[in-house]
C-alpha cells in the first residue's frame, strides 16, 4: 500500500500508540480488501455500545485511551443499548447499564460525539455528494452512498473508530466509482403504500443478492419518494443482503437514467427481479406463517410486543404513529416500543407527539435500537415471544433471539397492539411499568 | 468430481489447521448466533445449534450488518471463536472484525467451497488447511483428531 508520509509517521509510532494500532489495522484491513492507498475522510461514524463490545472490548477501548486516543475526524456514535431513563422499567442488568455508563464517559474523553443515532443522515449530518466518510451501522452506510452520493463501505466499530483516529480510511470498494455501477434491474410493479411495503421490497431483493458487492438499480418508482421510505428500503437491503448501495432510477443522484447508473453506453441488462403486490405480500405471508408455528408461541394479532425501531423514528414517523394512537390505549398485556434520537424526542415534545404517544401508553426511548438492548436478557425477565413490528430489519433480525416476529404495516400494528380509550382512562399499567 | 485445493484472493493471519464446520447459510455473529456462548441460535439456519468455538467456519457470504467487527474480538478473548472463516464472498465487517481479533479469513474461494465441503462433510468429519498468506485452502482427509474422539 502507498503512504503518504504523514501515513509514515503513523505507522512509526510517531503519532502515538493508539494512531499506530489504527493505521496498522487499515492497512491490513485495505490489503485484503485491494485498497492500493488510504482516502482522507471527513467524518466517522461508530457503533460503539456495551452490548456488542462486551468486557474485552470495553477493556480494549479503556487501553487506548489510556494510550490518550484522540480522534482527529468528527466522529459520531451510532444507538446505543440503555437508555437511562428507561432502564430500570426494562429491567435491564444494573452491570451492563453501569458499564454503558463508563463507556460514555470514555468515548466522550477520546473526542468522539455521543449522537447515539443511527439516523444521523437525518438529522446531524447530510454528507454531500462524492464525499469520503467511515461509517458504521449499515442503515447510515446504504443512505449515504445512495441517497446522499457520499461515499464509504461498512464500517465495523474498530474500523470506524480507527477512522476517527486516522482521519482516513482504506480505498476500496464503494470509494471506488467503478463499485457504483449497478448490477441489477429490479423493476417494481407494485404498490408501495406504507414504509413496511418498502422494507419487504428491501427483503425481496437483499434475501435475492445477499451479496455486498451487488448494486441494485430500481425502476418503476417514481417521486414523491420521502426520504423514511428510502431509510427502509436501505435498512432492509442492507439487513437481508449486506448490501451497502442501491439507485432508483430518476430519484437517486447517480441514476438520472439506466445508462447512467448502469456506467455503460452499451447494452443494459435486462430486468433480473420483477416485484408485483403478490410478492410483496408473500413477505408478510410468509412471517405470519412462521409466527403460527407451534414453537412460535404468540400470533401476530394478539402479540407480547409490538415495537418501531431500525431505524429509529423521524419526527414524520413520530408524527404517523401519534395520529394513529390518538383516542386509543396499548391492550393490557401488550408492550408497545418506539425508538428515536434525541433530536427527534424534543422534537416530539414540542409538537405535542409525545404526549399522546406517552397517553396511550407507548414507551419511548430515545438514544437505543431495540434490537441492541440485550434483547435475550429482556425476552426472558418479560417473557415475551412474539414480536410485531413495521420494520422489516427487526423481523429479520429477531429471528436469533429466540423470538418469533410478524411484519405488518404501521396502522394494522396499532391496531393490533390497541384498544379504543375513553375520555380521562388511563393507560394499563401492567407488564413494563409506563411513564 | 470434487475439488480438495481450493484458491483464494488476499486473506488475513497465519497458517491454521482444523475442522470445519461448514454451513449452506449466510453467517452473521448478530443475526445467528448466541453470543454469550458461541453456539448458532437462529431456527432454522444450517448451523442452528451448532457451536462455532474452535472449529473453521465455511459460509457462502457474510449477512447483515457491523456488530462483527467487536464481537468477534469478545468471542477470541473468551476462548469462543472459530479458529479461522472461509467465505465465498466476504463483507469488509468481517474482515475488520477478524483483523481486529486476529482470527485468519480468507474470501473469494474458488471453486465455491461450501457446496463442495458441505457434500465431502457428510461423509464424516473433515479437516482444513487454511493458508492465508498462501491463497489457499486445502483438504485434509481424514480428520485424525475426529477419529481418535471417536475410538
């Protein structure tokens, strides 16, 4: 690999221990991969929580910033596991809250901004077209490269977090315009009405490439396309494929037109998915159908939980949620969950979503992704088996949790999940305690 | 006829033999797996029950999303990682999180491994040769340490 000699330096040792550790990992990172040379990056993005570091990686964090680690990039934080507010209500293990605290405290000493989001893209930071970025949590990553024409692969929390030290990242892969370049025609037929219609599209063709070096290019979508469906689409592309990119032709900013997304002049493929209402239902279907196995427990119309997370809400989302709930009440025995960041809490607050979300008996947590949560530690305190959910990422990725999950659009969730309330009852207290 | 020499592009870490473990699924450590003890936990998957400490994991492509590039750090230093992964197509997360944990991968095998070891496993326990440095991966038959556990 090429250095240049500031790279040099770093890689001497001159810069510091924990800088060395960083470079050294993104070279042996970059020769795997085929990157030739590091790209300076302006942003790095980290997922960075107790619940996926463990004690060892706590431990490795806590060694370097004793080695006085410091990030030379704005580095952001992705969700995180505990929301304080929340813990004890979610019986959450003291140990593990207790670590999450430390570990807050340590990031924040090395520099790295605690934005506990994994939706930065909107509401933080909105890369601009063609810039270099390390980024983590693979919703933010299929975002950037395809909505914001930004570029960065996946990027594990070492990576992004040698990234942030660096202020540099391997090039390869989709830093490379040649990545880019679509590999597939999915032409869509059918009639995406709800953001869980557009995560089951993302199912369809992510279970179908399951490939992170495929490129999807959409056809058949045409604006007004709002920037939440295009976060689930990406979410779920991004979860049953590992795919980091896709276009949607004449909404995305490098696919104006087939050739263009394509990179050619030449001939283009013909169409390898098509996607009418049928398969997208047999998303649903095929959920439902797995959630009504005995070893299932719990249906989707009658479930233990019922959650809206990864990604976590957008003040529109927030908003949609709110105007379903107003005058209804979570069931007795039902735990309703809904995740958002910080900025979108306050947000909520403003605008009077909150309260109507907390009225009906919604917990909302802000800063965390459900799924992170130490989720078999909960699923056991609780007892819960079934989970319904509008996220087509969390259905998938409950599945090894020991849980069965349904996929069902926004207001059939509600729905199941609710009663009507009479003027002044309160929300049932039962189950997970309620603000 | 099947291959016992597989090719593959640039991998990670040194020289390592042992058995494999090979699955016809897609692997995530998130997705899959019981972190607490390294056994694979999701109904269903080729694997489901199977624990992965100590063994070579041989899997088509990587699933989901960035949680392996600390996991598999946790994993090594409690004593329950896999001794090497074989990918056939590979995401940069695992190649991060195995540089970051010193486990030896190597990815873009040719022809494709799993399909091939996959039918050469059913006929008992198998032993590997992963050569990262080498760009290869090789067959050793039979799997001598399965043997004697047996006898």
């Amino acid at each position: 690999m090429i250095l240049t000699p500031e790279e040099e330096a770093m890689r001497a040792g001159e810069m510091g221990p924990a800088v060395q550790w960083a470079i050294e990992h993104q070279i042996e990172v970059g020769r795997v991969l085929g990157a030739r040379r590091l790209v300076p990056v302006s942003r790095a993005h980290m997922m960075g929580d107790m619940e996926v570091l463990g004690e060892s990686g706590f431990a490795f964090l806590q060694s370097l910033r004793r080695q006085n680690a410091r990030v030379r990039v704005t580095t952001t934080t992705n969700a995180r596991c505990v929301d304080f507010a929340f813990a004890e209500r979610l019986r959450q293990d003291p140990r593990l809250v207790a670590r999450e605290a430390e570990l807050r405290k340590t990031l924040s000493r090395m520099g790295v901004i605690l934005s506990d989001t994994c939706i930065n893209y909107q509401t933080l930071d909105q890369p601009h077209f063609g810039q270099h970025i390390a980024w983590g949590d693979t919703g933010t990553v299929i975002y950037a490269n395809s909505v914001y024409g930004a570029r960065t692969n996946f990027e594990s929390g070492p990576a992004a977090l040698a990234a942030g030290l660096t202020g540099r990242t391997p090039m390869y892969g989709f830093h490379r315009p040649k990545a880019r370049r679509g590999r597939i025609i999915v032409e869509v037929k059918a009639r995406l009405v709800d953001l869980a219609d557009w995560g089951a599209l993302g199912a369809i063709v992510g279970r179908h490439l399951n490939d992170y070096w495929q490129v999807p290019v959409f056809t058949g979508i045409e604006e007004p396309v709002s920037g939440d469906e295009l976060k689930h689409l990406g979410a779920a592309l991004a979860s049953y494929g590992s795919l980091a990119m896709f276009h949607i032709v004449g909404v995305t900013p490098e696919a104006p037109d087939l050739e263009t997304a394509f990179q050619t002049t030449g001939r283009l493929p013909a169409p390898g998915l098509r996607i009418d209402d049928a398969a997208i239902n047999a998303v649903y279907d095929a959920y439902a159908a797995q959630a009504a196995q005995p070893r299932g427990g719990g249906r989707g119309d009658d479930p233990d939980l019922v959650v809206f997370t990864a990604p976590q809400l957008s003040v529109f989302e927030l908003a949609q949620v709110a105007a379903l709930l107003d005058g209804r009440r979570v069931r007795r025995g039902t735990t309703f969950i809904v995740t958002t960041n910080a900025q979108n809490r306050q947000a909520a607050a403003d605008l009077g979503y909150l309260q109507t979300l907390r009225e009906a008996g919604v917990l909302v947590l802000t800063g965390v992704c459900f799924y992170l949560m130490a989720l078999p530690d909960m699923r056991r305190r609780f007892g819960w088996r079934s989970l319904l959910t509008n996220s087509a990422k969390v259905a998938n990725i409950i599945g090894g949790y020991g849980m069965r999950s349904v996929l069902r659009r926004t207001a059939e969730c509600v729905e199941a999940a609710t009663e009507p309330r009479s003027r002044g009852a309160a929300a049932h207290t039962d189950g997970v305690r309620r603000d | 006829m099947t291959s016992r020499v597989f090719t593959t592009r640039p991998g990670f870490g040194p020289v390592v033999e042992g058995t494999a473990l090979v699955s016809r699924d897609a692997f995530s450590p998130r997705y899959d797996l019981d972190r607490d003890v390294g056994v694979v936990s999701r109904a269903g998957h080729d694997l489901e029950g199977r624990s992965i400490a100590g063994v070579i994991v041989v899997v088509p492509a990587a699933k989901g999303g960035v949680a392996a590039g600390w996991s598999l750090y946790d994993l090594r230093q409690r004593g329950i990682a896999p001794l090497a992964f074989v990918f056939t197509r590979v995401n940069p997360v695992f190649v991060q999180g195995c540089v970051h944990a010193g486990i030896p991968i190597v990815h873009g095998v040719r022809p494709d491994p799993v399909s091939a070891l996959h039918e050469l496993a059913r006929g008992g326990p198998l032993r590997l040769r992963v050569d990262p440095p080498g760009r290869r991966v090789s067959v050793l038959l039979p799997d001598p340490a399965a043997k004697e556990a047996k006898e």
